[in-house]
C-alpha cells in the first residue's frame, strides 16, 4: 500500500477471474486478468485480505494514466462465497 501525496491509503492490484458460461457453441471457458485500484477505508481492508480468496468487486472501469490500459477503480467489495 502506498499513500497520495494528500495522505490517502492507495492500493494498487491485480484481479483475476476464472468461470464458464454457455454461449451458441457451448461451453467457454472465460479468464481475465484486470488491473484495479482502491483509495481510503477501502485500500486498508483489502489490503489485509489474503491473496487467492474469492471477492465481488463494484467500481467503474477508467483508462490507466498512460492510457493503454483498463482499471476497475473499486467502490465496494464483500466477500464472495461460493
């Protein structure tokens, strides 16, 4: 975790999902590596969380700095369980 120049928690991850849906040929397996950020009360929870456990994430997705590539910008999370 890092702190904003304002004095704010920041936490940098990477997210990584893995499931199976149905499509017109059947099954597909879908995996995705995304890029996220989270600020305040919210970097400071997750960052306790241990790493491979399962969460929901609410957040919008915005361009990075460098503008190559995508990032949830996380606004809720609560643990997901199957």
């Amino acid at each position: 975790m890092r702190y904003t120049p304002a004095g704010i928690p920041a936490l940098q991850l990477v997210l990584e999902h893995q499931s199976e849906v149905q499509d017109g040929q059947g099954m597909r397996q879908v995996k995705m590596v995304l890029k996220a950020m989270a600020f305040g009360s919210l970097a400071e929870s997750l960052v306790n969380q241990a790493v491979g456990s399962n969460w929901k994430f609410q957040g919008y997705l915005n361009n990075s700095r460098a503008g190559k590539s995508v990032v949830l910008q996380i606004q809720n999370f609560s643990q997901d369980l199957l």
